[in-house]
C-alpha cells in the first residue's frame, strides 16, 4: 500500500506480495526421475538449477532505486516465463495431483498478517504477476513527471502494470489460485480488475499534466479529465463492493473517491472555460456549480487523504467559484440567460488515451528451451489435433489449386489455345507424344538410315552363305581323300566311311542353307516394303518436323482491319491467365512454406490460456493466404469467360476450322509413317539378329568340322604305318618258311605296290575369320606330338553346348569375327584308348539312338527388336 511519501505524489503504488523460501530443486528431481528416468533427470540437472536460482532472485526483497525496480521487473519476468513451462510438465497443482513436498506460501500485499500456503502453481503464478504489476507502479512512480522524459516513462509503466493485473485476471491465473484455495483477497479477480482501473487512472492522469502543460484547448482538456475521473469512479465502485469493501485501508478508499471528484469537477472547469470562449454563461454557470457541488460531497467524506491531493482539490475549487462569481455577474448584466438545471445537461465526453499494454510478447515462454526434452503426453495429443488442422487446411486449399488449374487446362484445349496463336505466329509444335515417337525415329537414323541397315542384312547373308559353302567343301575333300585311300587299300582300309560319321552334321548344314533361303525370301519382303512405303515415311526425315505441319494465314481480304486488335487482346488475356497459374503455384508454396516453420509445441508447453483459443489464433495466420486462393480462382473464372468470348471472334476471322481438319490430317499422316517406320525397323532388327546368330552356329559347326578332320588325317597316317607294317611282316614271314621247306617259294610282294601316307596331312581349316595356316585352339598348334588315340575327342556331328534358339544369345557386333574357342581335352594314359570298344561312338555305332538335333535359328525371326513387338508379315516361310 502507498506510503505518505508515496501520497506525495499524489499518485499510489502498490507493494509486492512478501513469499518464503521454497526448494525447487530436489521435488522437481525427484518427479523427473520417477515420471520420466533417472537419465532424463540428469539430463534436466541444469534446467533445474536455473528455476532454483530464478525462484531465489524473486525471494529477495526489492530496493526502490530506478535501477533494481528495472532488474527487479526482469527477474520476474524470466521467473513467469519458467513458471510457464514448469505448469504442463509437472503436476503442482491440487487437480492434477502435486509434486511431492512442495508447496508455495505468499503474503497478502495490502494484509500481511495473512497468508497462503498451497502446493498449487497457480498461487505462485498469480502471486508472481501481481509482484510484476507492483513493480511496474513503482517505477512510474518514482519516475520525474515533471519531463518529458518522466512523463512517458511514468505513463507506459502504469499502463503495463494495468497489463499485468489484466494478464493475471484474463489467463486464468486469478481465478485457479481461488479455486485452489487460496484465501488472500490480493490474488482474486477482483482485485486484479480493482487494481487495472486505478493503474489506468494514474496513466490517463499522466496524460491530463501533459495536455494542461503543453497549453491544449479546454475542451481537449476536458475530455481527458473526464476519462481520468471515469477510471477512479470505477476503482471506486470495486473497492466499495465485496470482497474488497473490508480489505483496504480507509485512506485508499477516501484517495480514490477524491480522485474521482477532483477530475470531475476539473473536467466541469475545463468544459466551463470552453463555454466562456463561446459565450454560453448560463451552461458556463451550470457546470461550475455541478463540479463544485462533488468536491465539496467528496470532501466531507475524505478522512486522512496526503496534505497535497487536499491542497490541490481546495485550489481547483477555489477557481472553480472565483469563475462562477464571475459569470453570474456577466448573466446578470448583460447576457440575462436562464440557468438550466443540471439534470437537463448531457453527460461530459471523455476521451480514453491509455489501455492496459500487454505482455504476450515478454511472457511468451515458446522461445526459452527450459524442460525442452520433457514433453507430456497431453501436449503431444493437442500437437497432434493441430497439425491435423493445419494438414486440412493445405489439403483443401491445394485441392481448389489443382481443380483451378485443370479446368484451365481443359478449357483451353477445348479452344485450341493457345496452340492456335503459336501456329499464327509460325511457332507450331506438336503433340507431346507424337514429338516424342518422330524425335526417337530420327534419332535412330530415320527412313534415311533404313537402306544402309538393309545393306548390313545383305552382308551378313553373304557371310553365311561363305561360311556354309567352306565347311561343306571341307567335308566333301575329306570324304574324297577317304574315299581315295579306300580304293587304293582295299579291304585293308577298315575305318568308317566319311559320309557315315557326318552325317548328322550334313543334316544341319543342310537346315542352314534351307534357312538362309528363307530368310533371303523375307530380306526381299523387306526391301519391297521399304521402297513401297519411303513416300510415306519420308515425312519423317524433315528437320524440324514442325516444318511439315501447316500454318494458319491471315484472310487474304480484310474487311475492318482488326486483325491485330483481336489476336492482341486474346494474346494479352492468355498472359493474364498464365500469370493467375503462376499465383496459384507461388500460393501453394507459401501454404507449405508456413506449414514447415509453424512449430507450436512451444507454445503449447508454455501453458498460456486454452488449448483452442491457441489453435484459433495460430490457423487465422493462414486466412490471408486461402482469401488470395479464393480470390484467384473467381478472378480466373471471369478470364476464361472473356477468353472464350475472344477466341470465338478470332477463329471466325482466322478460318480456323479448316486449319484443325488439316492440322489434324497431317498428325495422322505422321502417326502412321511412325507406326510403318516401327514395323520396317522391327523386321531388320530381327533379320540382323538372326544372322548373327546363325553366324555364331555356322561357325562352331566349322569348328567340329575342322577338328573332326585333324583327327581323321591323324588316324589315316596311323592306319597307313599299321598297314606298311602288317605288308612288311607278312613278306618275311613268307619268304622264312619257303626257303626251308621247298626252297622254291614263289616270289615275293616286293613289286606290289607300298602303300604310302599322304604327302601331308590336310591342314585344319580354321574357324570363320582365323587367316589361312592360322590356328587358334592351343592344343592343335603341334598335332604331331601326339599319337590319336591319346586324344579323346568326342563324337563329331553330336549336338553342341549352346543355349537353345531363342534365348538372347551372347553376340559380336556385326562383322566380328567369330573364331572357335575348342578346350584342350584332359590328357589321357598312354595305354588307355580315346574311345573304348574302337571307333565305334555315337556315330559308329548303328544301334544306338541318334542324339536329338538342337534347334538352330530358323526363321521366322523372333528376337526383340528396340520397339514393342507388334505383328509382322515378315521373315516368314514361303
């Protein structure tokens, strides 16, 4: 309560609320461990220590120097700011259960004989506001009002007092720390609005000293003492009326209900004054009377006001009759008005200059990291509900967003816009998909490149034919050397015929030529194809294949020249609508954008005011924003009506009708060129393919057929030694037993003739691609090191290893060569032979099934091509 030096001033203070010592630290501890984990109260140690050393700057007693009023406020404010997060995290308060051994005792201000004593953090909540607003009166009031300086100072520290009173009436505060049980009539709501009023009275009688000393006109005056009065009168009114009307001293009473007739009877002066100026005497006099008659009610009521607030109310009422003296006297002589009676004068106007500053900003607590770690469930369940909210929002905005923008997109491809003007001014493009399949068919060498690809078929085709005609001609030279050597020995030649032992590879280099024949027939379908259908396809060899597309002209007769005017406004509507489109896209960015960075969490821990007034504060930041989607999309549906109306009017002068048949016949012409091109390049992909392929076979096929005849002529120079030998034993048998017996034995053999091997083995012939006398199998490279039968080569015609037809062969591109890689086989014993019973494998021996014939490329082709497989009329048999 204000002191006699504080009434000196004339103004009052209020005195903080006196607390004891409380322990922070260790209950706190104690619930973190318990609620949460041991690790996250060691976690918490430190935020701990500062509530504690927070809570033990706001025990210490203020001093009443500007400078620790200041420090004083901020200790306070940093304590609310703590109290705010320390409230949703732990559990003080009587509804929610409390904190083990902890609890806040707090002095009455204006009663310090009583107290309260609650485990509640409301009390202390309350109690720390009400100390915030005394401070604040006790820095206006010690500050000099006599400068401009001071002035100031004094009235925003009186305001944000009154917000201090107001934050604790409006957030709650108040209200929880009586239904907790708190029994002081400091903390309730009505102190709190009692003492809102009266900080806002001394802030707008700040005002009133600042207009009188700056000399403003009366009436300006007046307005302000009337607030100034206003505000006392209802400082009154709340410490006239329970529960307050027995709790204050009577000299606040008497202070404030003098205060109240002081600025009404000033304002009845200053209004009087104003009269004067205009020559109204008789309302002059009435309002003097009026304000005369309340100071002198007041004063009779007055008991132990400050000598100052007397004296200043004598010296305004000892004006105040000096004027109506005065005025009387001027009515009686010259002006003869009649007097009204005060009750047929309307009520004074005020003028209200001050309000209750608030402190949202200095008590938000989202942006301290105190607890940060901790957070309850509840806090994460009203997290949840608001992103759902905000979620909504961006879903339903960005909904309206695309929908707008689709319905552009339809509406203009139902005009033909805005291709119809690019085709005006030469820039014609084509459809996305057709542009798409002409680019990958000129990137692939376009109908152009089709002849050189045709060219490559016909070599391959030569190539095999070669490689066909060599390995038969091997065959047939080996067959006739045999077939040489069997005539000339006779029955002495036992080894199996030639044309017994490859037959089955006869068969297949049969099935080849029978194939390449069929593919010629189907290079020739090709080939005609081609040259029947490049008319067609050459269309697709224009660069740029817009160059091929026709154009819209202009008429060739005019009749009002308005041309230009027409595709101008249509041009310039399209530029509008493009940047609406360009709007919606930087709205939706903004919506994401906002939703990223609103992080309310802390907001939410800091525990101030209802979960839904937040929620309702925090979503109107996105009105602005869905209002500027709204108005876009009513702005673009008026654009495309005028759009529509434009287009309509430029394609009666443009003809456009007849530009769609043509533009649109030409995109058919093209679509079915792509499609021709597809078919042609499908069937010479299979074609190369194919050959490739069967390269491949031809190639080991001449492989076996080679090494088939090394063996051969290997075991022809070892029948021809057998056969010497057997001739040279059987001539000295003969002669021994004649000369012993007759002594006339017929004569020898020795003019027959000796059977002589070949002058030289026939050289293997190599694979397709080796140089003649090359060879490329390692184990052949010296043949004579050793004897036939220590190499055990399989039957000759059995069918290869090779994946079967069909499968994606392993192949060289076109033109390499294909040499064979045969591996040497695992050396056998000298005295085991390669083939067990003779020369009798597979196919020597009549009883035995022929081995399945593996399958060989054979037309038609079926290998992919580089475009999806469609039908195809070539590569068949004819």
């Amino acid at each position: 309560m204000a002191s006699a030096a504080a009434a000196a001033n004339v103004m009052l203070a209020i005195h903080e609320k006196k607390t004891t010592p409380t322990d922070l630290y260790r209950p706190l501890r104690l619930y973190i461990s318990s609620a949460y984990s041991e690790r996250e109260a060691a976690a918490a140690d430190d935020d701990l220590a500062a509530v504690r050393d927070l809570r033990a700057a706001v025990e210490q007693p203020s001093l009443p120097d500007a400078s620790s009023l200041e420090q004083r406020r901020d200790a306070l404010l940093a304590y609310a700011r703590a109290l705010a997060l320390v409230e949703p995290r732990f559990p003080i308060s009587p509804d929610r259960g409390h904190v083990h051994s902890l609890t806040f005792t707090w002095h009455d201000a204006f009663k310090t004989s009583k107290k309260a004593a609650l485990p509640s953090v409301h009390l202390e909540k309350a109690a720390v506001l009400f100390n915030l607003g005394a401070v604040y009166s006790q820095i206006a009031l010690a500050a000099d009002r006599a400068t401009d300086v001071g002035i100031r100072t004094a009235c925003g520290s009186f305001q944000s007092a009154a917000g201090a009173f107001a934050w604790m009436r409006e957030s709650g505060a108040a209200a929880k720390a009586v239904a907790a049980g708190a029994t002081t009539v400091d903390v309730t709501p009505e102190c709190a609005a009692m003492l809102e009023k009266l900080m806002l009275a001394q802030a707008q009688e700040c005002f009133f000293e600042k207009v009188i000393a700056g000399g403003k006109p009366p009436a300006l005056c007046s307005k302000v003492a009337r607030q100034v009065g206003v505000f006392y009168e209802e400082a009154y009114a709340a410490l006239s009326a329970a529960p307050l009307s027995q709790h204050f001293d009577k000299t606040w009473v008497s202070h404030v209900q003098l205060k109240a007739a002081q600025f009404y009877a000033d304002a009845c002066y200053r209004c009087s004054l104003d009269l004067h100026e205009k020559e109204e005497i008789a309302q002059e006099i009435a309002r003097l009377k009026i304000g005369i008659s309340a100071l002198a009610d007041a004063k009779k009521a007055a008991r132990g006001v400050a000598a100052p607030l007397l004296d200043s109310v004598n010296k305004l009422e000892s004006n105040m009759k000096t004027n109506l003296e005065r005025a009387m006297k001027e009515n009686d002589r010259v002006y003869l008005m009649r007097v009204p009676d005060a009750s047929s004068l309307g009520a004074l106007p005020a003028a209200s200059l001050v309000k209750p500053t608030s402190l949202a900003d200095v008590l938000d607590a989202s942006k301290e990291r105190l607890f940060s770690s901790l957070v309850p469930d509840g806090s994460m369940k009203a997290l949840s509900k608001y992103t759902e909210m905000v979620d909504n929002i961006i879903r339903t905005q960005a909904e309206k967003l695309q929908q707008a923008s689709e319905i552009t997109r339809v509406r203009l491809k139902e005009m033909d816009l805005p291709d119809s003007i690019l085709s005006l001014e030469g820039n014609i493009t084509l459809p996305l998909d057709l542009k798409e399949d002409v680019e990958a068919v000129q990137i692939s060498g376009g109908p152009a490149g089709l002849e050189a690809e045709l060219q490559q078929l016909r070599d391959l085709s030569r190539v095999n034919q070669e490689l066909l005609v060599q390995t038969e001609e091997m065959l047939q030279k080996e067959a006739n050397e045999d077939a040489q050597f069997r005539t000339q020995f006779g029955s002495r030649w036992t080894r199996p015929q030639s044309s017994t032992l490859t037959k089955n590879i006869q068969d297949r280099l049969n099935l080849f030529a029978s194939n390449l024949k069929t593919a010629g027939d189907s290079d020739s379908q090709i080939e005609r194809s081609l040259k029947e259908s490049y008319p067609l396809m050459s269309i697709l060899d224009k660069r740029p294949i817009e160059s091929a597309l026709p154009s819209i002209s202009r008429p060739i007769m005019s009749l009002d020249g308005n041309e230009d005017a027409i595709v101008g406004a249509l041009k310039q509507s399209l530029r509008q609508l493009e940047s609406l489109g360009a709007q919606r896209a930087g709205l939706e960015d903004m919506l994401k954008e906002m939703k990223r960075k609103d992080d309310i969490l802390p907001k939410l821990m800091a525990g101030v005011g209802s979960h839904d007034d937040l929620f309702k504060k925090e979503i109107s930041k996105y009105d602005p924003i869905c209002a500027e989607i709204a108005d876009n999309i009513v702005t673009q549906e008026q654009l495309l009506l005028q759009i529509q109306a434009q287009n309509e009017q430029f394609a009666a002068v443009f003809n456009l009708e007849d530009y769609k048949v043509s533009r649109e016949r030409c995109y058919k012409q093209i679509a079915v060129a792509v499609a021709k091109y597809r078919d042609i390049k499908k069937n010479i992909n299979e074609g190369l393919n194919f050959y490739v392929t069967l390269q491949e076979a031809i190639g080991k096929i001449k492989q076996q057929c080679s090494d088939f005849i090394m063996t051969r002529n290997i075991q022809c120079r070892e029948m021809i030694e057998d056969v010497q030998k057997k001739l040279a034993g059987f001539s000295f048998s003969s002669s021994s037993q004649a000369g012993m017996q007759r002594n006339t034995s017929a004569p020898s053999d020795h003019n027959s003739p000796s059977p002589q091997p070949p002058p030289h083995a026939p050289h293997a012939q190599g694979p397709y691609g080796v140089p003649p006398g090359g060879d490329s199998r390692p184990g052949y490279s010296q043949p004579e090191a050793r004897p036939a039968y220590s190499q055990p080569y399989p039957p000759y015609g059995a069918p290869p290893q090779q994946p079967p037809y069909g499968a994606p062969p392993q192949q060289p591109p076109y033109g390499a060569q294909h040499p064979g890689h045969y591996q040497q086989p695992p050396h056998q014993h000298p005295g085991q032979q390669a083939y067990p019973g003779g020369w009798r494998g597979q196919y020597y021996n009549p009883h035995q099934p022929p081995q399945p014939q593996p399958p060989y490329p054979q037309p038609p082709y079926n290998a992919q091509g580089p475009y999806p497989p469609h039908q195809s009329n070539y590569y068949r048999p004819q």
